[in-house]
C-alpha cells in the first residue's frame, strides 16, 4: 500500500470551502479603509475604532470555533485542521511582545493603559492588532482575491483624495463649505485627506499602496501591469502633492532598501552598488554641509553638520523626543508606563513659534510622532525588542534570495516602506491594524513551502 504524502502548513490541500479568515480579510480591508460617519473628520478616530473593535470580534469568534474544532478533530482520532501547526520565530517573538506589553499595563499607574475613549492604542487595542497578526499570518494567504480587492480599495482611496486635492469635497468629509486647498491656504495645523484623516497618517498609507503597486506591477505580464502601473503613479504623485515628508522619506528609504536586497544581481555587482550609493550619499552629505539650500529639509540637514540642532527641527519633532527622552527613568525604561498612556506623564506642553518669537500654537504632547521611541516609552525595551525580533524573523524570508516568492518580495519592501515612514509619525488605530495585516501575510507568505506560479 503506497504511503500518503504528507504536507504541512500551507501547502495542505483544503476543502472547497474558503477559509473564513481569508473571507474575513477580504471584506475587512475595504470597509476599514473606506467607511466614514456622517461627523466627517472630527469622528473619523472614533469610527474606525469601532469598526476595527467591531471585527476583531467577529475575527475572535471565527479563530475560536476553529481552535474548538481543532480540538474536537483530534479527539476523534483525525488529522488536525488547516493552520493547526507549530508557531514560527516571528509568531513566538509576537507573544512575548504582547506578554511584554501585558506587564507595562499591569504594572501601569494609569488606568486608562487598558481601556480609553479619549486614546485609542491602549491595551485592548493592542491585543486586538495581534489576534489579527496570529488569525492572518496563520489561516490567511496572499491570494489573487486579497490582490483584487487591495487594488480596487486602493483605487477607490486614490481617487476620493485625486478629488479633494482637486478642491471637491466627496462624502462630505470637510465641514463648513471647506475644502483641502481652503485649508491649505489657511496654513491650518492640520490638513486632513481621504478616508484616513490626517495628511501624516495618510503619506504612510500612500508610501505603502506605492510599493505595493510598484510590486505587483513587477510581477504581473502584458496587460495586467496598466492598472497597477497607473495606480502606483497616482498615488506617488498625491503623495507629494500632500507635502508630509515622513511618507517621502519612508517611500525612498524603503525602496533604496527593497532594491538592494531584491536585485538578482552577483554578489559583486552588489558590493559595487552598496559602495557607490555609500559614495554618492557622503558626496550630497558634503555638498548639504558646504552650501545651505532652500528646502527646508536639507537647509535643517546642513545645520545639523554643523553641530547646531533646534528643538524646531522635523516640524518640533525634535523637542517632544528630547522631553520625552528626558523623562525616562529606570523603571519606566523597563516597562513603559502603560500603552499609549503619553498624555498622562504630565509633559511640558509642545510650542511652535514664527520668525519673530510668537507663540502660534501650544499643544499637549500626546504622541512621541516615531513609533519606536513611543513604544519605549510606553510599553518598555523589552517590548521594543520583542517587536524588533518578530519584524526581522518576519523579514527573514525576504532577505533570502533562494525559495522566495512573488508575494514574499512584494509584501517585504511594503512593510519596510511603512516602518520607515513610522520613524516621524505618530501611532494610530486608523492605520496600526494594516500594518498588523501586511505583517500578518508577510509571515503566512514566507511560510509557504511551495512556490507560487
């Protein structure tokens, strides 16, 4: 009698029936992103909340029928159900950054590090993003249908801002007749586009859907590259039409990184391209320090080289991680002081001043605006190095160039693209659960034992 060949993971065959985490998936990619309240803007955190907590419920009730069933098949002497397998690395690493994360909460002084109306990245938040990681990472697949439905969501998301940069007001988003170009030529603190809301949140959301389309744009033949094509255009140039240099910065940074690495190129031509880009960037770093130039950016650059850093630099950014970073003592260092728990540590109140030294605007520090230096704060090293590992175990594929696939090249360079752009902006629940999802399909894209065709 012939033995039965065996796979594991994904490469299992399954049953007609689709895996109701992928059909999960795919409905909540679209409403996430694309649904908005009658409030317009001034609910859209409160909206996407409840929308995200809405179906983390539903996700937690499907992942439990299915461990019941799991169960309930082992029992009768059967083969566990699909997903039922050991976890990888970056799964372990991912538990102990939530049990990391569970400790700065108990041992947080504030209550509202569990649960918040006011902050929406407190602890329930957080376990919320790793039942989406755990659920896609191990029932879910970077399938044709996601590539469908991630580019007509994207589309849709492109097309509402090529709209407000236009000077429209689709879905009625602005309030009071006003538009993205009125409040622009106000110089309002604030500018606010799309589905998303703040034109940070939304440069991050745009860098991503650019590497995304870039890549599929690579991996797809013949007529299938236009859409993709024309999508990853559009939404480059609505990047830089909203002027948020922290999207920018993650785009190029990203994409200089998933260049190197994804190259199919002899090591040696590799080592050249390494020591020209090396070359070329000390060659603009002297220029910037021997010349000043006009651009903001370069002209804080060149002071930089100079020795001479303003608390002003990066938009303030600057001043609230030297408050911040000046508050950490030992303990906190360890254990954070609870999940998204800033606004309760009493900092000193963030200023912006004109040419002259008028006060134009003081806020309250809420957010550390780099996500490494807001998760060390709230949630401890420990926590920070738990995320670190589960980020790079989860790259681990990527960096390989033997056995990687299409999905595994494409998904890779979208998260660095997101995670670099993180490095200036702050965390919110309007964005953090996509990247929960890319770095869920990421790990379930680098499981698989068999190339995808």
């Amino acid at each position: 009698m012939a033995k039965r060949k065996r796979n594991y993971g994904h490469g299992r065959k399954r049953s007609g029936f689709p895996e109701p985490v992928q059909i999960w998936l795919l409905f909540f990619l679209p409403c996430f992103v694309l649904l908005v309240g009658s409030k317009g803007f001034s609910g859209i955190s409160e909206l996407k909340t409840t929308v995200f907590y809405v179906f983390s419920a539903i996700l937690a009730a499907i992942v439990l029928i299915r461990l019941v069933a799991a169960v309930c098949t082992r029992k009768g002497g059967r083969r566990p159900a699909p997903g039922g397998r050991r976890l990888n690395p970056a799964q372990i690493a991912a538990l102990c950054y939530l049990g990391f994360t569970l400790l700065s909460a108990a041992l947080s002084p504030y209550k509202d590090a569990w649960y918040s109306r006011k902050d929406h990245g407190n602890m329930l938040s957080e376990a919320c993003y790793l039942l989406v990681f755990f659920a896609v990472s191990c029932l879910a697949k970077p399938d044709k249908s996601l590539k469908y439905v991630f580019l007509g969501t994207a589309g849709v998301y492109c097309l509402i801002i090529a709209v407000q940069l236009l000077g429209g007001n689709p879905l009625g988003l602005y309030p009071n007749g006003y538009t993205y170009r009125s409040l622009y030529r106000l110089r309002a603190s604030y500018h606010f586009a799309a589905t998303t809301g703040n034109a940070d949140l939304v440069s991050v959301v745009l860098c991503t859907v650019v590497s995304l389309c870039l890549g599929i744009t690579l991996s797809e033949r013949g007529r299938r590259r236009i859409f993709p094509a024309a999508l990853a255009a559009l939404s480059l140039a609505e990047l830089l039409l909203i002027d948020v240099l922290c999207g920018v910065v993650g785009l190029f940074l990203g994409l200089l990184v998933s260049a190197f690495v994804l190259a199919r190129v002899k090591p040696r031509v590799r080592v050249w391209a390494l020591a020209a880009a090396v070359f070329l960037g000390l060659g603009f770093l002297g220029f910037l320090w021997y010349e000043p130039t006009p651009i903001p950016l370069f002209r804080e650059i060149h002071s930089i080289l100079h020795g001479e850093i303003s608390d002003s630099f990066g938009s303030g950014r600057v001043e609230i991680w030297r408050k911040m970073l000046a508050r950490l003592d030992r303990r906190q260092l360890l254990f954070g002081c609870g999940p998204d728990t800033v606004r309760l540590t009493a900092l000193e109140p963030f200023r912006t001043y004109d040419e002259t030294g008028k006060l134009l605007r003081q806020a309250a520090i809420t957010d550390a605006h780099c996500w490494p230096l807001q998760m060390l704060y709230c949630q401890g090293v420990f926590a920070l190095l738990s995320f670190a590992a589960t980020v790079v175990l989860a790259l681990r594929p990527w960096f390989r160039s033997k056995g990687r696939t299409a999905a595994v090249e494409i998904l890779g360079a979208a998260l660095l693209c997101f995670l670099f752009a993180m490095l200036f902006c702050f965390t919110s629940v309007i964005i953090m659960p996509l990247f929960w999802t890319l770095l869920g399909l990421l790990t379930a894209a680098g499981a698989r034992r068999e190339p995808e065709r």
